[in-house]
C-alpha cells in the first residue's frame, strides 16, 4: 500500500506550461475493470459532463456514487495543527466553470498515451516487492526517511511537503511521496483509488511552485480508518479526503501498516539520465534551497497524528541525498526532511 505525493510529470497540452506541477497516485491499468476508475480506460461512454481546466485538462464527470462511503469527519484525536502557511486547493483557481463537477459527480482525466506508457511502467516497478534498504527496482530511485520499528503499527502518516517543478520528459516521473507499507492487497488493485470529490480530482495541479524565496507546501496524510478499514488519502492544508482504498482490496485482515515512509523518488528508463528531484539542490542544508517534508507525523495505533521518532535516511544513488534533520524544536517544522537532487544517473 503506498502512494506517491507530488509527482511532476509532462502533461499533454501543460507541456509548455511553465510551474506545472502535478500530484498524482500511479493510475493503473485495471486487470478486471472492477477498480478501473482510475481514468486509464475510456471515459466518454459513462461520462455525464465534461469540464476542464484552465490548464487545458480535460476531465470527465463520472459517477462513482454508490461506491462512496459515508466519511464521518476526521476521527483523529488530540489538538490539530493548524498547518500553518501550507496550501489549500481552490477551485476557482482550478477550473473554468470554478466549480468542478455537479454534486454527485468525481472529475476523472482524460489520458494521453504517455499516461498509459507511465502507469504501465509504475505498476510493474510497484509490484515487484519493494525493500528500502537495496536497489531492486531498475530506473527508480530513492532518497527517503522511513521509520525502523517493524512491531510498531501505524494508522498512517502525514507531512508538508514542498512543491517543486522538477523537469521530466517521456515516461520518466520526480516526485515527493509518503508512502506507508505492509498492508498487503492484489498488485494492481493496490493502486485502485477512488476518488471522492466533485471538485478535487486525484491528479490536479499544485500550484504555485517554490522558489528561493518563497515556499508552497501542501499537508498529505494517509489514513488507516479502523471503523472501515479504508485507507483515506487526505490533502490540503484543510485535510480534505480526496480519495480512498477501499478496505476489500486488501488481502489481509488490515490492522493498518508496520512502515511509513517520506522524500523522494524519481524514474527514469534505462539509459535516460534520471530527472531531478526536488529542487534539484542536494546541499541539504536549508528549506530555501532544498526539497522537503516538514512535520513528519505517524498515525498511531490510537488515532493520535504524534511526531514520527526513531526513523533512518536511505538514498540509493549518490545524485540523490536526503537527511533526516530530527526534531527541530521549531513550531513550523518540527520533524524536518530534507531531500533531493540534480540527477543524472544513467545506470539501472
Ligand atoms: C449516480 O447514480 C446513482 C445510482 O445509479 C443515482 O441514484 C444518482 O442519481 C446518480 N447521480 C448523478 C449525479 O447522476
Ligand atoms: C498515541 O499518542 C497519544 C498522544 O501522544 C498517546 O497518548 C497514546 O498513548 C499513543 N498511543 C499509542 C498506542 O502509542
């Protein structure tokens, strides 16, 4: 069970668009069609309006509604924070109606062919098991802070993380990602997640980008939800459930995971030198120059969002650096990760 936070990919049309920046889960090809919402397949026959960006996406509105389960508000406990200074999504900012799509309605994109190429590959590199700590999957690469006590269990994981506009081209991808780990499910199914808003969609854009001096970050959790079992994806500074995995994907009982992860990873095919990560900065010394995920918290076993302890930097080529900063002792970074890259990498 992962996901991946921001991914910066070349779109269709927002090709030429200067700081576009894409968050998006790997959209899978659906084996048995039953979790295929994930837009990689030919909306037009179930689509009841079509909308677009002011990016020059186009999305169509399905309708997923008896798939939705009721979310009860946040069942976290203890104070919040106030995510301070981090993004909140506005749909007027978004689309060109301003709204996204009718009450009822999930906005699902329309997909190009390097879509498809791209969530091809994805699902092939995440289905093959996955171990931090060796090089096992060719063309991607890694520079993350994970935790390191595998009796622990985790309800899920949260941070800020940074936007930036790391330049892709084809089928490679740069993203800044929270993954958490261990709750099995079927290969492809595992990235089968259902939309929930009218006006989110799962892939839209994050904007604007950092520069020196001035940081946009967006606050992403993923949720365990122990009254149903679903894995909740909440985004924006709101924490708002834009998506989830729903609880009979999986293969195991679920008691949530046993590792959360956060940084970056990039993908690059054989022999294409590897994208950027991040800012493309691997000095790591200061969030005006790097990558970064800040307030790194875990979801423990009884609800509480609590600063993420006892975690271990990993990054598994040289062009990509990440350093796990601890506790900060500063109210808007606390547990600070600092991550990236220029890239360049031509090996596997
Ligand atoms: C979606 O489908 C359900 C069941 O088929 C139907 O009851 C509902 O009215 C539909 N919603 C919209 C907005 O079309
Ligand atoms: C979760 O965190 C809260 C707040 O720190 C704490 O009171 C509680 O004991 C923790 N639960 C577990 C299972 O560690």
């Amino acid at each position: 069970m992962w996901y991946s936070g921001i991914h910066h990919m070349p779109m269709a049309r927002t090709r030429s668009v200067v700081l576009l920046v894409l968050f998006t889960v790997f959209l899978s090809f659906s084996c048995n069609g039953v979790f295929g919402n994930s837009g990689l397949h030919n909306n037009n026959k179930l689509a009841k309006k079509t909308i677009q960006t002011k990016y020059g996406d186009t999305y169509d509105c399905m309708n997923y509604t008896n798939d939705l389960p009721v979310f009860p508000p946040s069942q976290l406990k203890g104070s919040r924070d106030p995510q301070k200074s981090s993004s909140l999504f506005n749909p007027s900012n978004f689309w060109l109606n301003g709204k996204g799509c009718p009450d009822g309605l999930v906005p699902i994109r329309r997909t190009t062919k390097d879509d498809l190429k791209r969530a091809k590959l994805a699902t092939e590199i995440h289905a093959s098991k996955y171990n931090p700590l060796t090089i096992d999957k060719h063309g991607t690469h890694y520079a993350i802070v994970g935790t390191t006590d595998a009796n622990t269990k985790y309800h899920g994981g949260s941070a800020i993380i940074s936007v930036y506009h790391p330049s892709v081209v084809g089928t490679q991808y740069s993203s800044g990602r929270i993954k958490t780990a261990n709750s099995a499910c079927f290969n492809t199914l595992c990235n089968s997640i259902k939309p929930v808003r009218s006006d989110m969609p799962l892939d839209m854009v994050l904007e604007p980008v950092s520069t020196i001096d001035h940081k946009y970050d967006w606050k992403f959790m993923l949720f365990w939800d122990v009254a149903n079992g679903n894995w909740r994806l909440k985004v924006s500074k709101d924490e708002t459930d834009i998506g989830f995995w729903p609880k009979n994907i999986f293969t195991s009982l679920g008691d949530g995971a046993n590792y959360v992860e956060w940084g970056g990873e990039v993908f690059s095919p054989p022999n294409v030198p590897s994208p950027p990560m991040g800012s493309g900065s691997s000095m790591l010394e200061m969030t005006n120059y790097d990558a970064y995920c800040r307030l790194i918290k875990i979801i423990n076993e009884t609800d509480y969002e609590v600063n993420a302890v006892g975690t271990k930097a990993f990054s598994d080529v040289n062009q990509y650096q990440v350093k796990d900063e601890g506790d900060t002792h500063e109210a808007d970074f606390q547990h600070l990760v600092l991550f990236g890259g220029p890239g360049g990498y031509t090996g596997l």
